[in-house]
C-alpha cells in the first residue's frame, strides 16, 4: 500500500473531460489496492494565461518538482493564443515542463486491440501482430533549437529554425531505446534522413555505436519517408523505433490510426529523477486539446487512462495495478462499447463520462 503525489494538470480543450475520467479510474485503483493518490490540481495553457499571465506559472513548476508524476490533459486550441505572432502559446507549458524537468524519452505505445482492428482504416490483415512501441526525443532538435524566428530582410520577410543534436543526446535515448527493446522483441529500428540531414548522419554513426553496448538487439536504419511508408504497409515488422523529436511528433499521429483513433494512444515522458516510488515522469495522451469536440462529452477518455496506467508502471512500479486498467479497457471495448470517435455500426456508442464509468467499474469487478 504506497502513498502517490500526483500532480494533475488537465489545460484546455479536452484536457479536462479525459482527465477527470483518468481520476475516476484512479480512485478506484486506489480503493482496490489500498493504495492514496494525493491529487494536487493546477492549471496550465490558455486556463493558466488568463489566471496567471503564463502559460505555466513557477508555482505550478514547483509543484510538479516536488510530485512524484504529472498527469496531464492538453493545452491550446483557443484561436487568438494561436500561431507565431501570439505573444504566450498555450504549448510553451508543455516545452517548459519538458526542459526543465529534464524529460527527454517519450514513449508511446501502439498495439491495437483485436476488437477494433475494424475500426482503422487500415485493413485488419494490415494490422495483425502490430505492437509497437516509439521512443521520441523530446526536448532537442528543431522544437528547441535557436535562432527560431520570423525576421525582416531587405529582400523581404524570411523565416529560420534550428536542428542541432548534440551526440550526449542522441546517445541517451538510443540507449533507452536498447533498454526497453530487451524487455521485448529486441529490435530497434533508429530512424532519420541520413542521405540528407548531418544531424541524422550523426544520429545513425550514434546509434552504430551504441548498439554494439547491445548485441542480443538487432538494429536497423530506417529513412523516415521509408518509414511513414512502412508504418502502413507492413506495421507488424516494428518492435522499438527510435527517432528524433519531430519525426517522432508526426510518425506517432500516423502510427495512432493504427490504433483506431488517437483516442487511444497514451504517452509517458521520462527523464532521469528517481523518486521514492521510481523514474519520475509525465503522463498524456497523444492527442491535443480537440477544439471541435471540447465540451460536448464527446471526447475519448481512453488515451487518458491509460496514461494513467503507464504511470503506475514507470513512476511507481504497480505493474500489476496498471494491467489492471489495461484489461479493463480491453474488457469494455470487447463488450461492444464505442465511444464517439470509434462509432461502429452494431456497437453500443458511449460518451466520455459513461465511457469512463464503465471502465472504472470494471476494475472494481
Ligand atoms: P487534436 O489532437 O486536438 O485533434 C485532432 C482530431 O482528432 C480532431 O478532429 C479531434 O476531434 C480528434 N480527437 C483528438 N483527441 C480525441 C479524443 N480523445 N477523442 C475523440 N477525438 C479526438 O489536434 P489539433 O486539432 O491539430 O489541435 C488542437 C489544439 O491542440 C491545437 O492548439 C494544438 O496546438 C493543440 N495540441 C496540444 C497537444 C498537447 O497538449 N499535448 C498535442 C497536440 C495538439
């Protein structure tokens, strides 16, 4: 029975109809293995702009510091905070968090449950055997480089953003990578624009090297059209792909329709900091803050909770209370329920709270 600091930021959007569904589950992890989730809430995004002048505050920063994780939902979607003329993004938080707290190895899973193969786009005999996971890097390259700006020239407006990895961080998480890839099927594919990019090639002599730290894992080299390619075709032959940061962004949104929507991806964001219970982290669904849908109980709460279960497995090692969550999601999806963006003819489609409901009760069975 162990005592949990949570801080729980939901944002904007979505963020906090998903979020209260993940507590919801929470709750009744806690009330079946006696274990307390001390949930300190605070806000972030456009919520916390127009509150507290930042997109984050230091407060909220300090509070996440002394946690033991952060659950977070998603910020933005709010037009006059968008775009790069906007003085405060809403995702300036999510930057900060991730910088500052060091939270460079994102990892996001995609193993798409047999009940819903039909629900993808992609044929289900495309999808059997798919399980995959993506270790994104995620606090260098063109998200986090300088210069980064729109600027006046004599010829005219011109723009500039900046790739730099340096090999220290390239290093670390290929090294994740390896390190997850030998709890699995131990196969990394790295992937990068070697033919093009001196950051790729540094990135592919990188990971040349390290996995000579691993031979029981086979590597492979991907180029990341070869790869957006791959993911549909053939999405079985994956077992760890690591990339950087932004192949990793839009790899990972292609690879959520596997999945069936990007509802149901979850992620963790890990660094080095151990706490008491394990590796501290950040825990979020893939998805962002889904303006069209925001406030009419339409969201999937799914990536969510089971953000919420990874959380219980990375940060505080209750693998089994994670599992938990896990089947019970499984279990409400193969009784035929369908929340709105997996509508199904023939299946019963729910919205976000008796989604939530239902797999929240299932884990008291
Ligand atoms: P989005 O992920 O919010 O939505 C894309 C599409 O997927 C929309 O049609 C949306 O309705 C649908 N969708 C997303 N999550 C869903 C869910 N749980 N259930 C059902 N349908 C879901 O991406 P977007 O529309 O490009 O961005 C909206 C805002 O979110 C922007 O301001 C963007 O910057 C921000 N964003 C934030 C994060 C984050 O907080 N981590 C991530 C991505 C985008």
């Amino acid at each position: 029975m162990g005592n949990y600091s949570i801080a729980v930021l939901a944002g904007d959007g979505i963020g906090p109809e998903v979020i209260e569904q993940a507590v919801r589950v929470l709750q009744n992890i806690g009330k079946r293995y006696g274990h307390t989730f001390n949930l300190q809430y605070a806000m972030v995004g456009v919520a916390a702009i127009e509150a507290e002048g930042n997109a984050i505050s230091d407060a909220t920063m300090q509070l996440c510091q002394r946690s033991d994780a952060i659950l977070f939902g998603a910020v933005g979607g709010i037009p006059r905070f968008e775009g790069p003329n906007s003085k405060i993004q809403p995702e300036r938080a999510l930057f900060r968090l991730r910088k500052e707290l060091a939270l460079y190895a994102n990892l996001r899973p995609i193993h798409p449950l047999k009940a819903l193969l039909n629900a993808s786009t992609i044929k289900p005999e495309a999808l059997q055997g798919t399980d995959l996971l993506v270790v994104r890097e995620l606090t260098g390259g063109l998200y986090f480089g300088k210069p980064s700006e729109i600027r006046e020239t004599s010829q005219g407006l011109e723009a500039v953003d900046t790739l730099l990895y340096s090999e220290k961080e390239i290093e670390r998480i290929v090294r994740t990578a390896f390190e997850l890839a030998r709890g699995r099927r131990k196969k990394v594919t790295s992937v990068d624009k070697a033919n093009v990019l001196s950051t790729s090639r540094l990135w592919r002599r990188t990971a040349d090297r390290i996995a000579q730290d691993y031979p029981d894992v086979s590597l492979e080299h991907l180029l990341v059209d070869t790869c957006a390619m791959q993911l549909i075709r053939q999405p079985s032959s994956f077992d760890v792909i690591v990339t950087e940061n932004m192949f990793g962004d839009i790899l990972t949104d292609e690879a959520s329709m596997l999945a069936g929507s990007m509802g149901m991806l979850p992620s963790a964001s890990l660094g080095t900091r151990e706490t008491a219970h394990g590796l501290f982290g950040l825990y979020e669904p893939i998805h962002g803050s889904a303006p069209d849908i925001a406030g009419q109980n339409k969201a999937n709460p799914i990536a969510a909770i089971l953000s919420a279960a990874m959380m219980l497995r990375h940060s505080f090692n209750l693998k089994q209370e994670a599992q938990t969550i896990e089947t019970a999601v499984e279990m409400v999806i193969e009784a035929g329920y369908r929340s709105v963006d997996l509508y199904e003819p023939g299946k019963e489609t729910v919205h976000t709270k008796e989604m939530g409901r239902l797999i929240a009760e299932a884990i008291t069975v």
